[in-house]
C-alpha cells in the first residue's frame, strides 16, 4: 500500500535522479545536407553501404526476441502465462499476440507491466526492454517512477499507477 513517506520518497528519487539531457540546437543552426556530395566521392555506393550494413546488422542482432525473453523469464520466475498477463493488466488477446508473433514489438508500457508482472530485478527489467527496443531514461519523470519503483521493489501495478499519478505522469494501461 502507498503512504505519504512513500510518494515523498519518489519526489526525493526524481528530484536526485533527474537529468535534462542535451543542449538543442535552434531551428536555424541546422546546416541541409548536401544534395551533390555522392558525386564528390564523400558519400559511399547505396550497395556497399547496404551490403556493409546487413552484414552489421547480422553480426549484431541477438536471436533472443522480446517473446523469447519473455517466455524465458515467465518460466524462470514459475508463473503461468495467465498469472503473468493478468498481474501486467495486459488482454490475453495482446498477450496471444506477442507470443504468436516473435517479432512483434508492445508498446513500452505494456513491457514495463508485464516486467512488474515478473517482479524484475532492474538489470532483468533494462534487458526485456532493450529486447523490445526501449530503455529507461533519467530524463523522463515517468521513467524515473518506474526505477524508484523497481529499487522498492514495488511491483502491484496499481501501487505503481499511484506514484505515477503522483508525479503527474500517465498510469501503465491496457495497449
């Protein structure tokens, strides 16, 4: 359950934790790419660049999908596929989905709930959302309530929504 030290804990943690990141540039500081500089020699072949960026790409990618992962972690932490979509408050539609298709990519909401679902460690829950395509950042207030979240280990997804309320943040809901 959330109390008041609770939610004064988060503001702390975000207060501690937050970083604007980057100085942007103005609008009229961007400089147009120039048009002619494949003729120059600068830019290299579409093909070779192609061929060199497949070959990256293959050297690179790990086998191991979102729906791999998740599956693997579901076992791990012995829950059973209802036990997992019901405590991530995620449609067992949407779940048939993930696990039906491996490449298919929730929205980071939806990981992050299905994450809380598992009771992740922060490292576990950094490596499912990079399996997904997402990081957690320290210069987004609702990412931070999830990090403070996952140092409480507070993992009830309705506790969650709570202290996101709380930092005025969106609640994790249904994709």
């Amino acid at each position: 359950m959330i109390n008041d030290a609770m939610v004064e804990g988060l503001k702390a943690y975000i207060k501690e934790h937050y970083v604007l990141r980057g100085d942007y540039p103005l609008a009229n500081d961007f400089k147009p790419y120039p048009i002619d500089t494949h003729k120059q020699g600068i830019m290299p072949s579409l093909d070779k660049l192609s061929g060199e960026m497949g070959g990256y790409i293959k050297k690179r990618r790990s086998l191991q999908t979102f729906a791999v992962l998740l599956d693997k972690l579901r076992e791990e932490k012995g829950l059973t596929p209802a036990q997992l979509y019901e405590g991530a408050w995620v449609d067992r539609r949407l779940y048939s989905k993930i696990m039906g298709n491996r490449y298919y990519h929730p929205v980071k909401n939806t990981v992050i709930a299905l994450g809380l679902s598992l009771k992740l460690s922060m490292p576990e829950m950094e490596d499912l959302l990079g399996s997904a395509g997402f990081v957690l950042n320290n210069s987004s207030i609702s990412d931070l309530a999830i990090m403070f979240c996952l140092d409480n280990q507070i993992f009830d997804i309705y506790d969650v929504n709570v202290l996101l309320l709380e930092a005025d943040q969106k609640v994790l809901c249904r994709e």
